[in-house]
C-alpha cells in the first residue's frame, strides 16, 4: 500500500512573526543605532505586543546575535561557494566573490556595523571574528590552488599572511567607503588589487 504524500509544512505563524521581529531590526538597524531602538518600537513593526517580543527573543542583543548569525553565514557561504565552484579562469572568480562581498555589505551593513556599538553583546565581535576567520580560510584555499596549478606565484609571502591581509583590507574598504565609490568602481577597485597581489609576479 503507498502511503499518501505528506503536505510540505510551511513558515509556521511563530515563525513569520520572528521574521517580522528581524525584518523590523534590520530596517530600524540602518537609522538608528541599536541602543536607541525600543522593545516596543520593534514589537510594533512586527505586529506583536511588547510582552510577545520575549517569546522570540530575551533581549535585543540577542535578537542582534540572531540577525549576526544570519547575516554572515549567508556572506562567507556564499563566497565559499564561489571559491569552490570549478572555473578556469580564477580572476574571475575574485571579481564574483568580491562582488558578493559588496553586494551583501550594501545590503546588511547596518547589521554588521551593529556588532561594533557599545550596546552589543561580547559575542558580537565573536561573530565577525568567526566570519572574518572562515573568509581567510577560504581565501588561503583559493590561493593555494593557485600556485598549485601555477594560476598564482609561489611565495612569499605564505597564503594565510597573503590572505588575512586581503580580507581585513577588503572588510575595511567596504565597511568605510561610506558612498565615496559607486558599487562597480568599489569592485573594479578591490578586483584590481587582488588580482595583483595574488596573481601577479614580482
């Protein structure tokens, strides 16, 4: 006898009112400050009482823990993602990634720049320190293939020093520019650089 399919469950109500309550921080997130964002005013935009924000969330560092969370997995995830994806051409795969580094930034730069005001969490900075670390990981990977197939010159200096200096640079250009490039020239910018230092021979 076959069984009958089973319905694929969707969003539960629950579940869209903590989307609602996250959607609400990001919005909130991009003109204010988090210490300057109320309980109230965040249950509001999510169609909630105050009293029901708790049941999501205890707090609203941890709701910003959450949105963290979210945030940067989604970037280094997608990133790595491009770094593994089989292509002949490497600098191609340095323009996509730092495209996708710049796109996600304009996107959910209030939520990043969050972990760094005084109202956040200590696990904040732990977020982006993890986030920063698995970028760097990943780029150590990519340089590496490099030079194992000779797309890169061997060093110095080593891959991981290569790649921590290229990461925290490029997290710190796209975390200040502050409108000063457009999106393309940011990455036409940032894709020159690393083509040169990875790619090109002294």
């Amino acid at each position: 006898m076959v069984s009958a399919p089973t319905r694929r469950r969707g969003p539960s109500k629950g579940d869209r009112k903590q989307e609602a309550l996250l959607e609400t921080a990001e919005r909130l997130l991009a003109v204010k400050p988090l210490a300057e964002i109320g309980i109230e005013e965040l249950a509001r935009g999510a169609g909630i009482s105050r009293s029901s924000f708790y049941f999501y969330f205890e707090s609203r560092q941890a709701m910003l823990l959450a949105l963290l969370a979210r945030v940067s997995d989604d970037l280094v995830t997608q990133v790595v993602e491009c770094w593994l994806e089989p292509q002949s051409d490497m600098r191609k795969t340095v323009r996509q990634s730092i495209g996708l580094a710049v796109k996600m930034w304009h996107e959910h730069g209030a939520v990043l720049m969050a972990a760094d005001s005084p109202d956040a969490p200590p696990e904040a900075k732990e977020f982006m320190a993890d986030m920063t670390g698995r970028l760097v990981a990943a780029t150590v990977d990519m340089i590496e293939r490099g030079r194992e197939t000779g797309a890169a010159p061997a060093g110095p200096p080593s891959a991981h020093a290569l790649a921590t200096m290229l990461v925290g640079m490029t997290e710190h250009v796209i975390s200040h520019n502050a409108g000063a490039l457009g999106q393309d020239e940011l990455v036409d910018t940032l894709t020159a650089i690393w083509h040169r230092a990875v790619f090109a021979a002294d």
